[in-house]
C-alpha cells in the first residue's frame, strides 16, 4: 500500500484525456510514472497529440514529479 491516499492512475488519465482538445473517437495510451498523493496539486500540459501531468515545478525551476504521460489523436476511420 501506500503511505497516504493516491488518485487512481487511470482517473488521473481519463481526467486529462477529457481536457485534451480531440473530440470524437480517438486512439489514446498513457504511461504511468508516479503516483498523485492526495491532496495535492497537479499540472496538465499538451502539446499537439501529446500530453503530461506533473506536480508544480520547484522553486528553484526543476519541473515537479511526472505523473502520467500519453497520447491522445483522432481514431483512424472505420473500413
């Protein structure tokens, strides 16, 4: 177990599916790399088909903890 309460990864990556900008059916994969201590905060961040949620950067600049990275494009047609 864990020290504390955790989000559950896979919430934490619907969560940021539902705020990337594709609609429709899509292609999507995460990959989990922490898990996201409750409370606390987190930091969504996309750029084109990709995306990350990460803790606040540091202080000093060193970006926070990554939590989750994936993909998420437009389903390719049905043939």
């Amino acid at each position: 177990g864990f020290p504390r309460a955790i989000a559950h990864g896979m919430w934490t990556a619907a969560r940021a599916f539902a705020a990337h900008s594709v609609r429709g059916p899509v292609t999507a994969s995460a990959t989990f790399h922490a898990p996201v201590p409750l409370p606390s905060t987190v930091v969504y961040a996309a750029a084109g088909a990709d995306f990350a949620v990460r803790g606040p950067d540091r202080p000093d600049g060193t970006p926070g903890r990554l939590h989750v990275t994936g993909r998420a494009e437009p389903a390719a047609p049905a043939p």
